[in-house]
C-alpha cells in the first residue's frame, strides 16, 4: 500500500473525509504505509537532491494534511462513540487503530449514562459508584461489589444491577445482607 500513498492520494482523502458525514474507507495498514511515505520524502530531501518547487511544498504539506485527516477522523470517533452511547449504532469504517479510542470514549459516555440513571431513577439499579462519604438512605447500605452481579429484579419489583466487581453501590439493606453472606459483596463503612 505504501507505494500508492501520493501527496494527491493524501490530499484525495483529506477532502472526502471533510465532505463526508461518516469515516471514508481506508486500508487497514493506512497509517503505517503514510508513515513509509513520510521517511520515503524524508530521506530525499536529507540526500538534498534538487527538488523542484512542487516536491518541495509536498514535502512541506505531508504533516499538516495527514494531521488534517487524523482530526478530521478523530471528531468522527468521538461522535460516533456519543451515538453508539446513546442508541448502541455501530462505527463503520472505523480502522483497527482507532478502534480503541472508539471503545474507550463509548464506555466512559456509558458509564455516565448509567450514574445518570441511577441518580433519575432510584432504587432501579441502585447508585452505580458512590463516591466519598456520602448519607447513606435508610434501608440501604453501601456495599463493594466482589463478583459481577447481574441485573435482578428485587422484592419491590424494580430492576437492580448490573453490578460489576469492585464498584461501590447503594443497595437494600436485605440484598446487601444476602450479598455478603454469599461472597459476592463486601460491606463498606458502618450502617
């Protein structure tokens, strides 16, 4: 791939991924064949071989347009992991080498939308994480989680959970209790 990479081939992807609403479809291997190309001109211009006025600017203008496309692409990201948060759509044309980013800001805007939900809807799913010391409600107590804990509904026909390890939750004081008799929670603080 990395003897198709041009400056017009870059300059091309650039003005479709500005024009288009989505990510436009690239080689899996894009960022490391534009990486060859780069050291490619590089070691052209350190031979200092005469270049002509155009190669030059090229040579000049690889960064600013590759950067261009990773901004441009990365805005995409960020947006798509905000719908994929909020309506679980799937990213297309996303590469392997951004997919991480993807995930990670997907789960860090589920995450939020889960503490929102526990904080609208008490008792369904008790509070996500509990920060600090903060008043416990009568009838709750804090509890660490040690195993996942899958969504159930509880005595009073709301949804609880899902709970995964090490998060610290309000729960009924009565599934707290039974938690932590069976090893899957652990008390936190006095109730």
């Amino acid at each position: 791939m990395s003897d198709m990479i041009t400056f017009k081939y870059l300059r091309d992807i650039q003005k479709k991924e500005r024009s288009s609403s989505g990510l436009c479809k690239l080689d899996d291997n894009f960022y490391g064949a534009v990486q060859e190309y780069v050291l490619r001109k590089k070691r052209i211009k350190d031979r200092g071989k005469d270049l002509s006025f155009r190669e030059k600017k090229e040579i000049e203008n690889i960064g600013p347009v590759v950067k261009s496309i990773y901004d441009t692409r990365e805005t995409k990201i960020v947006n798509g992991a905000v719908k994929a948060a909020r309506t679980g759509m799937k990213m297309e044309n996303i590469l392997l080498s951004e997919k991480r980013l993807f995930e990670d800001v997907r789960k860090k805007l589920v995450d939020g939308r889960e503490v929102l939900e526990s904080v609208l809807c008490p008792g369904n799913g008790g509070v996500a994480e509990v920060k600090g010391d903060e008043d416990v409600p009568d009838g709750f107590s804090k509890i660490r989680i040690v195993e996942d804990i899958p969504e159930f509904v509880g005595e009073d026909l709301k949804m609880y959970g899902p709970w995964k390890a090490e998060e610290i939750v309000l729960c009924p004081v009565s599934f707290s209790l039974m938690f932590v008799k069976a090893g899957k929670a652990e008390k936190v603080g006095e109730d």
